[in-house]
C-alpha cells in the first residue's frame, strides 16, 4: 500500500498500514462504515463468519507481568489454563489502560502488529484453516484482509490451541 492511499484513514489506520509495510505485508486498510469494534461487528461489516476474525486479545504473565498478545479466532474464548500451559505461566487479562499503554491502541482497534511494545505472539491455530482472516487495523471503524500463515510468520507467532 503506498503512503498516497493512506491519506483518508484515520491516524491510527495509517499507522497499521505502515507497520504491515515495514513487515513487508502486502495489506489494505480499509475504513468501515459501521463499527468492527467486536467479532461480531466485524463479521457483519466484512461479510464473512465470525471464526475469519483475528481478536487481539493482550494478557499479562501473573507472575512475570510480561505482555503477550494472543491472536484468536473470533468464534473462539480463550482458554486461559490451556494458553497459559502453552506459554508456561498463568494469565490476566490486562485492563483497557494497560492495553493502550502496552499497544498504542485502544480496544476495539488493535491490530496484530506495530504495537508500542515488543510482545510476545501468540496465534490460534482455528484461524489457519482460512484463506483470508480480517483483522483491526487501529480504530473500531478500519480493518483488513491477510492471509493467516503470513500474518502469523510477519509477527513471528507461535501457533497454539486457544478455545
């Protein structure tokens, strides 16, 4: 995507295209007319089922208080015993102001990559078995299309069993 399609997005959006630039993805942002802020908003104004939408969902180690950032099927709960046998510490969800702090995002728009800080990554394996997934792209109104496997391989995540 080149910096002369980004000029009608919103700040953040522009700055998720850049970073899926940087990381040599091949997406475009697009800006919704109705909110993507949940799942199931996201489904409805993308047109596809709820499992083809990425959640960035950020949790904390609850011993470490290290960040990680789980990417999951929107169809699927995070099984908090599972993942955190996965990653191999307990977790707690962070709250709304961490997030942002963690990220530079706000929930309802946080996308999967150019976050604030270096998290640790985390993707469910129910959205590898789609072509295409959707995912935030900044703020609750802009999202995008990405083939999984490359998402995944751009921000180096680990695929794990999340629901």
């Amino acid at each position: 995507m080149s910096d002369e399609a980004t000029p009608d997005l919103a700040p953040a959006a522009a700055r998720v295209a850049t970073a899926a630039r940087d990381l040599g993805l091949a997406i475009e942002v697009v800006a919704m007319p109705a909110s993507t802020r949940t799942a199931e908003e996201a489904a409805a104004a993308c047109g596809c089922a709820v499992g083809e939408i990425v959640k960035s969902l950020v949790f904390r180690g609850r011993t470490s208080e290290r960040p990680y950032l789980l990417l999951v099927a929107g169809s699927n709960r995070v099984d908090e015993k599972a993942v955190a046998g996965s990653i191999g510490e307990a977790l707690k969800r962070a709250q709304a102001d961490d997030v942002r702090a963690i990220t530079g995002y706000a929930i309802g728009g946080i996308p999967p990559f150019g976050h604030a800080t270096v998290l640790d990554v985390f993707i469910d394996e129910d959205l590898l078995g789609h072509a295409r997934v959707w995912a935030a792209a900044g703020t609750p109104f802009a999202v995008f299309a990405v083939e999984p496997r490359a998402l995944a391989a751009a921000v180096g995540a680990k695929v794990i069993r999340m629901g």
